[in-house]
C-alpha cells in the first residue's frame, strides 16, 4: 500500500489520502472483497469532501466497472 502524494503510475490495490484505491473486473488477483476491504481503510484516513470522494472513487475504476458509475 502507497502513501505518497505522487499519483502517477498508482498501482490499482494502491492508495494515498487523496486516491482511493482502484479496482477492475476479472481480476483473481485483486478480488472485489479486497477492494471493499481497502476502500473501508481508505474512508477512514481521507479528507476529501463528500462530492470528491465520489468522483475520485469513479474516476480509479475500469472496465465495466466505471461505465456503470458513469451512468
């Protein structure tokens, strides 16, 4: 797990307080659970506001995964 304020080239299962972690479907290497669980520790730590959260959260999903949050 990252806790660095540089973003690029985040992994996905990685996170700093102001990224939430990523996540992609199909992926056995990174099952939804262990977004989920990453995702709770991550709530817990940022200070972004509500409308950020949501946006940043969309915004480290892939696949089909970020065109159902988009719609």
């Amino acid at each position: 797990m990252a806790f660095s304020n540089d973003t690029r080239g985040l992994a996905l299962d990685e996170y700093t307080k102001t990224v939430p972690p990523g996540w992609t479907p199909h992926n056995r290497q990174y099952p939804l659970q262990t977004y989920f669980e990453k995702m709770d520790l991550w709530m817990t730590m940022t200070d972004l506001s509500d409308t950020a959260i949501g946006a940043s959260v969309v915004g480290r999903l892939k696949g089909q995964a970020y065109r159902l949050a988009m719609k």
